[in-house]
C-alpha cells in the first residue's frame, strides 16, 4: 500500500464527522466496544485520560502532554480534527505517527475485522477505526500515559469506552445543539457521561447550571470531583445535590505547584486552560505518576497547538484561531483586544454546520473593520450565501463585506480591506484556518 491508498481505504468506511448523527447515540458505543474487542482491546494496556468539554479540551489535552512528557513520561496524544494530516490524530511524544507505521496499522484492519460481527453491530466509522489504531498503536509503542481528547459530546464518544485514571471537563457552553440539545443543563449531561465509579474528575469553574450537572453526576456515579478556582472564586451550584452526595472538593492548583507560570499557548483564555491542567498533573502526581513542579513549568511554557490565536507575522499581522462558538468567539475577541490594543480587525470567517454562527458573528462583526466571508473545502462548511444573510446585520454600516468562496482569496480580500495599522483575524472554524495556514504555507512543525 502506498501512504494515499491507505487514507482512501481508512474513508472508504461511513464518515461520521462529515455528516454528524442527529442524537448522540447514534454514534454507538457498543459499536466501537465490539471493534476494540477485535482489535485485541489495547485499552487494557494503556493509562488514561479522557478530557471533555466544550471549549480548550484540545489546548488542555496539550498542556497536560507535554507537563507528563516534560516529567520523562513517553505520551500517547489523540486528539480531533487534525489541520493538515490524519496522521496529526495518532501522537507518540508530539510526533505524528509516520506514514510507514500509518500503512502498517490500515494493512492490519482487515484481518481484525474478520472476527468483528458487522451484522449485528454495524459498519465502523472512519473516527471509530481511527480510535481503535490510536489506542493500539499507543499500546505498541508502551506509552505511559495517554491522553484523548473527546471528539463530540462524552457520554457516548469512542473515548468513553476506556476506563481512565482521570477524567477532565473543560468550559461548558453552548455548541452541537442540534447533537447535544439546546441547554447548558443537556450539553452538560452529554459532557458529565464521562464520569466514571471511583475515578477522580477534575474540572473549572463552571456556569453554575453546568456545573451543577457535573457535580450531581459525579455524586451519583461515585467520582471524586475537584475544582479548580482562584482563590477568590466562590462555587456557585445550580439545583440541589442528592442525599448525602459527595461535595466538590475545590482548590487552585497554584496554591499547591510552587514554579512559573509561564504560558506557551497565547491567548487570555489559555490561563484557565493552564489552571486546569496544572491541577491534573497534581491528581496525576498524587496518583503516583512522578510529575514534579519542574515539569509542570516546562510544561505550560513549552507546549504547541497549531491554530490556536497562532499569530503569523507581516504585515498586517494575521491571527488564526479556531473559535468555533459564541462564547469562544467573546474570548478571542477579549484576547485580540488584549494583545492588539487599538488595532481595527479584518475578519475572514467561515464557520461549520452544526456550529452556532449566530453567536459567533454576534460576538465578533460589531467590532470589524471589515469581514470577508468564506468557507472551507469540508463537506460540513456553512453556504457563504446563508452566512451572509447573519453577517450584514452585524456589521457597523462603515465596515465593507465580501463574499468570496476560497480561503486562499479570501486572504487576499483581506488584505486589501485592512489598513495600514490593521490585524487580520481568520476564525470561526478549525477548517478554515487550516486553509489559512495551507495558503500561507505554514508548516506544520513546532520551529
């Protein structure tokens, strides 16, 4: 098999991101059980983390991996979308897995799929096989700890098959609401499905109707809980516990971690992200994993994550971050404001089906120079007519607005709406700042 022929056999299966299912379970976890089963379950072998969320599970998943690679720990990474290539998904130490171990896991599908029953449990997806080479491929390569990342939801995404030794939620807001349901209190049920009998579970500061669901479902399931705060940030539940529930145990992990907290990943809304992890690593460490303040602090400053408030020199100087929400949209808006002080912003924007774009136009157009309108090549990128249609609305009645249907044109309408003393902000989908960074030639590498 050449590395090409090995992604068209891997596509050739139902692709579930591509057209997400209406509910979440159709994404069918004794699905995945059953193809874990045939390929060994490698899951057995292999320490875990699940990490959740609706925002920053990605950047928190980083932190965490390279606080434990920092420690001497060798770490598993899977995480999802990739920008460039699949083979981003599958980390061994922050290096992708080659395109030659990539050909050998996809040759070996079809003899474990000789002993998986397709009729009663249905044709895998493309994320289902995906996970299942990731987990092997970790197993393989005897990883101490393994971090994955949660796809879509928690309570029946792959990852939820794997008992891990700790379970992470990051900010809960509102995302997928045609999968996950149109409350904080249903996303959240979605996200809390991760919590498992007697396994700790760490998570921030939430809005006090999620976090209420998280805290009532850690009572009733049995999972020790910690949140992390300030010192200062009073926990505000919404609803009340059951009989005798266990109570959130709340901390700041920088009371405990005595090193710097020198942040790699930019972005004002990377602190939390930080905290968090920074308080996993402590569970982690209490759990015996040898993961000192030394590697905490090497950790936070030295972790990577393409894409997120990535910020590529020139001029103007442009911004790639994959705000994909209405509440992320407000947080990168805060941190450009933060980092860019006066600057007038040229948005290019394309956004998702399934992704509020309501709330993300809201959030960012009112305070556009101009925006340029675009979509990615994925099959799930929103109709720049439709997109449009939100857009004038929201934008100030000086601010110009372009339709134009490539990234790499986009880019250049870009620049000619931006002055002189401009910032030029691609968001609204991971997609289409991964056309972003193609068109700008970035390479994928950490320099």
């Amino acid at each position: 098999m050449e590395y090409q022929q090995a992604i068209d056999y891997l596509y050739s299966f139902p692709d579930s991101e591509s057209r997400l299912p209406r509910t979440p379970a159709e994404f069918n976890l004794p699905q995945t059980a059953a193809l874990l089963r045939a390929f060994g379950e490698p899951q057995r072998a292999l320490r875990c983390i699940v990490v959740a969320g609706t925002k920053g599970k990605g950047s928190t998943s980083v932190f965490i991996e390279a606080i434990a690679r920092a420690a001497g720990l060798c770490t598993g990474l899977w995480t999802s979308p990739h920008l460039h290539s699949y083979r981003e998904r599958i980390q061994v130490n922050r290096q992708p897995i080659s395109q030659a171990a990539f050909i050998a896991a996809i040759e070996r599908i079809p003899g474990a799929l000789a002993s998986y029953d397709q009729q009663q449990f249905g044709q895998p997806t493309i994320f289902q096989l995906g996970f299942a080479l990731a987990l092997r491929y970790f197993a393989e390569q005897a990883v101490d700890l393994t971090i994955l990342e949660v796809g879509l939801g928690g309570r029946f995404d792959s990852a939820n098959i794997v008992t891990p030794v700790l379970s992470v939620i990051t900010s809960i807001s509102y995302d997928h609401m045609a999968v996950l349901g149109n409350t904080l209190t249903k996303i959240a049920t979605e996200k809390a499905g991760i919590l498992k009998p007697g396994v700790p579970a760490i998570t921030s500061v939430q809005n006090s109707e999620a976090l209420g669901v998280i805290v009532r479902t850690a009572a009733q399931v049995g999972a020790p809980l910690y949140v992390v705060a300030g010192r200062q940030q009073a926990l505000v539940l919404d609803g009340e516990l059951p009989a005798k529930a266990m109570l959130p145990i709340q901390f700041d992990p920088y009371e405990r971690y005595q090193g710097p907290v020198q942040i790699a990943l930019r972005g004002s809304f990377q602190r939390e992200n930080a905290r968090l992890a920074t308080g996993a690593a402590l569970l982690l460490r209490d759990a015996g994993f040898p993961i000192g303040d030394a590697a905490i602090a090497a950790g936070l400053a030295g972790a990577y994550w393409p894409g997120r408030m990535e910020i590529v020199g020139g001029q103007p100087s442009i911004v790639l971050d994959g705000a994909h929400n209405g509440d992320s949209a407000e947080k990168l808006l805060a941190s450009l404001q933060q980092a860019f002080p006066g600057k007038p912003i040229v948005f290019v924007l394309g956004v998702s089906q399934g992704h509020s774009a309501e709330d993300i136009l809201q959030a960012l157009l009112p305070h556009a120079q101009a925006a340029v309108l675009t979509r990615a090549t994925h099959p799930r990128a929103m109709d720049t007519t439709d997109l449009a249609t939100l857009a004038r609305a929201r934008l100030p009645a000086s601010a110009p607005l372009a339709i134009v249907p490539t990234i790499p044109n986009a880019l250049a309408q870009a620049r000619t709406f931006a002055s002189d003393d401009a910032l030029i902000c691609v968001t609204g989908s991971l997609f289409v700042v991964a056309g972003a960074r193609e068109a700008l030639q970035i390479p994928l590498e950490k320099d």
